[in-house]
C-alpha cells in the first residue's frame, strides 16, 4: 500500500473514531463541553494544568511543548502517588505497556479557550488513537511517552478538529444561512434561506463557524478547506454516527445587538427593545428559556404566570391566577416620508405579540406588558415566563361544592372552579369567600415551579479508552 493511502486510511480512522466518540458520549450540543467529554475517561486519564506545576516541573512540561502533550504512565507508578502535581514529572521506567497505563494530558490552562480546548482535544487524540501503543510505533517514532511524529500529530489534529466541530454539522450550520458546497469549494448561493430572512446582512462563514463550535478562526478556516474531503469520510462511517453529528443543536445564535435578545426571523423588529435589522451571531453562554406560541385568536396557548390552559380562546384574563391573556402593541402608522412608532393616532391592539415581548416585533412600537411593567423592572421576565403548562382543576373540590352554587365576579358568569373572571379579571365570588385556595398554594404551582428548574445534562457514560472498534463499548 502507498504512503499516501496509508496516510488517508488513518486520517479516516481518526475522523471515525471522533464520530463513535460524540455518538457514545451523547453529547448534547454545539459547542461540546470538552470537560464532559474527557469525564467520561475519567479511570484512565487525568489532567495536569501548567497552572499547577511548580517551577521545576513547569520548565520541564513547557521544554516538550508550550500548548500540551500527554504521557503514557504505568498505572501501579501513578497510584500509589499521593498527588500528581507535587512533583510533577514521572521518573525514568514509568512507562507501562497499553492496557496497564493511564495517560496524564498536561496542558496551558492560561491560554485563551478555543486553543485550550483543542489542546485537550488533540492530546485525548493521540490516546483514543493508541499513538503511544507499540503497533503505532511507526506513527509514533520511538519514544512511547509522547508521540512527536508529525503523521501522529495530524492524525490528533483531525480527531480534534472532528470532535469539536464535526463535518456533517458545519455543512449543515452552512446550508442553513445559505452556503452550499460545490467542487469542494464553499460558497453564498442562496440569498433567500429562511434562516436569512429580516437578517439584514451577508452571514461570513469563517465567524459562524468559529462562534458555533468555540475553536479559533484559523481552526475554522482548516475546517472550510477540509469539508468536503472529510464528508466522504463521515458518510462511509455509519449513518446514525451521520446523523446524530448533524442533529445536535447550537448553543450560539443570531441575537440583537442592543439588548442581546434571541432573534426572531419571521420579524423584523427585536421584541426587547424594539430595534430591527442589526443582529450578531453570539455564543450567550447558555440557551435561551422558550417562549409559547399564541392561539389563533391571539390569546396565548397557555398562562404566563400559571400556566393554565383552561379559558377559551376569546378569554382576556386567565381564571386562574387573573393574569391578562393578550400582549396587544400600541399598532404604529405608515404615514407618507415618516413611520410613526408613538404620539400620533395611536390604534390599540392591532397586533397580538407573546407575553414576553416588550417590543412588538411586527411593527417595534411598545406592547401592553411593556407599558405596565417596564423594561427596567425585568418583570416580564420573572413573573411571565411559564415554559410549560398546569393543570389546576380539581375535581374531587369542583364536586364538594354543591351544583346550586353559581360562581360570579357580580357581572359576569364564571365558571365554578374560576378564582378570576374571564371577561373582566375580578375576583369571583367563590374565590373570595375562601372557598377556592390562591393558585400560588396549590400543588399543581408548586409542581410547575419544580418542572421548570434548570437541570444540568446528566454525566456522559464512563467509556473505554479503545474507541477505534466498530461498537463504543463501556466499562464494565
């Protein structure tokens, strides 16, 4: 076999070999955590941040590299150390063979994070490819401790750059604002992506990348160039390891510019501070809380405050709780040479927005909730931000009450487990004689507000260090 085939057998081996990683590990989204990651290795191999290091032991690990490398250590060595960073550097004979060792990955912690981050990634390579193992001697020339083979080194590179930023989820982030692939060449075809719509700007492919994968811009650049070689290579792999690459979603995405809220591309304006056509694509750190859609009849599918899902579609207040079930905008005119937000012949309610609009994100002008609770407040925030919804009817109480009993707010007939009026939002009769408890008492709230909870993604399974089989087997 020639040279050259060698060289792209293990090119596709490390690109593998990244795919049946993120697929075992279940990683959840884009970027990936690399600290998740290296946890699910986490009997085998264990990090030492030069942060840590003392003198001595920093001069030693930056004299074989300034960004990282890793060492294959013998594992009765290492155990019966009390703590790695004391010393610092193994002895001479602590290497061990390949299944009796543990890698220790040392690594500039004080460098900036998408380097840090491909540093770790590069050097969990050279393990999961058994770089250090005597049959990838010719790979690895002959120190075993650390591979300085330049073959070895690209093979890493490509496990990193697969890892973190997988072929099949760049050509797809790409297709999405446009770009196609095309003689292995990367280009803006296509004006009209939805994804592009009230955008109002040309999306770059080198910061898109760079911001939804968290690796530097050199690293997405090597990315562009690579695609469509390394496409070839993913879809010889299996399909589900394809498709799951291709299905996580991104973390990073188009915000407003002002007040940094999640654009909406359906809208032109920003329903935060009402400012339109200028967005950045960002990273927040975090994904966004998700907003309910409205009825067709402009009422929200459910409650903002409680939850509640029981009024019909032409109620103003929620029996529940009281909370207002329309956001209506102060509607805006076009008039000739001029677009009026406020001042002038203003028409109340002519479109309906979602309650967490400040702004109305068809026309920019201030919405009802807006005007009532105030940007400064961030009430609509706290208080009407319900991701889920509740049940709060309660038979066995609606039952105890006797069927002669009409429920009222003195104007308007309410139904007999309603604490508000539907119709004008006042307290009913039945609610105000005790009768029904506060919303806020009842199990149902209390089970919501715990629904609601952040809860971190659970820790990926512990996995072998032997990745390259066909099967991602974990530990016994």
């Amino acid at each position: 076999m020639k040279e050259s085939d060698i060289s792209i057998s293990r090119l596709r081996a490390a690109v593998l070999t990244a795919a049946r990683l993120l697929y075992a590990a279940r990683v959840p989204n884009y970027p990936v955590d690399e600290g998740r990651l290296l946890s699910a290795f986490s009997r085998r191999v264990f990090l030492m941040p030069y942060s840590r290091l003392n003198q001595d032991a920093l001069a030693w690990a930056k004299s074989k590299s300034p960004d990282g490398f890793c060492l294959q250590i013998n594992r009765a060595v290492t155990c019966g150390r009390a703590d790695a960073s004391a010393a610092s550097y193994p002895a001479e004979g602590d290497i061990g063979t390949f299944d009796d060792c543990i890698w220790q990955i040392y690594y500039e912690d004080r460098a900036d994070k998408a380097r840090k981050r491909f540093t770790l990634m590069h050097e969990l390579g050279h393990v999961l490819l058994k770089h250090h193992s005597p049959e990838n001697s010719e790979a690895c020339g002959a120190e075993g401790a650390r591979c300085p083979d330049r073959r070895a080194d690209n093979e890493a590179d490509e496990f990193a750059a697969s890892v973190l930023a997988p072929a099949p989820a760049v050509e797809r982030l790409l297709s999405l604002h446009g770009f196609t692939l095309k003689n292995g060449q990367v280009a803006f075809t296509c004006p009209d992506a939805p994804l592009l719509n009230n955008l109002g700007q040309t999306p770059r492919a080198v910061p898109l990348i760079s911001t939804a994968f968290g690796i530097s811009v050199s690293a997405a650049e090597r990315r562009i160039r690579a695609l469509a070689g390394e496409l070839e290579m993913w879809k010889s792999a299996d399909r589900a390891l394809f498709d799951y690459a291709q299905s996580l979603p991104h973390r990073a995405d188009w915000h407003c510019w002002v007040c940094g809220t999640k654009r909406r591309s359906a809208y032109l304006y920003c329903p935060g501070c009402g400012k339109g056509g200028d967005y950045v694509y960002s990273d927040p750190g975090r994904f966004a809380r998700g907003v309910m859609g409205l009825r067709d009849t402009g009422r929200f599918e459910f409650c903002s405050v409680c939850g509640s899902d029981d009024f019909s579609d032409e109620a103003s207040y929620c029996g529940v709780c009281g909370a207002p079930l329309v956001n209506p905008c102060e509607n805006a005119h076009h008039t000739p040479g001029d677009f009026i937000r406020s001042g002038m012949k203003v028409v109340s309610g002519t479109h309906f927005c979602r309650p967490t609009d400040i702004y109305c994100p068809h026309c920019g002008v201030l919405t009802l909730f807006g005007a009532r609770h105030g940007p400064t407040e961030g009430l609509w925030l706290k208080d009407r931000c319900r991701t889920k919804r509740a049940a709060y009817g309660d038979p066995d109480s609606e039952k105890a009450l006797p069927d002669s009993i009409i429920n009222t707010c003195g104007e308007h007939a309410c139904k007999k487990g309603d604490r508000y009026c539907e119709v004008c939002g006042k307290k009913t009769k039945l609610f105000e004689q005790g009768a029904l408890e506060p919303y806020t008492q009842t199990r149902a709230f209390s089970e919501l507000i715990e629904s609601e909870k952040y809860r971190p993604a659970p820790p990926p399974p512990l996995l072998n260090v032997d990745l390259t089989r066909e099967s991602c087997q974990r530990p016994e």
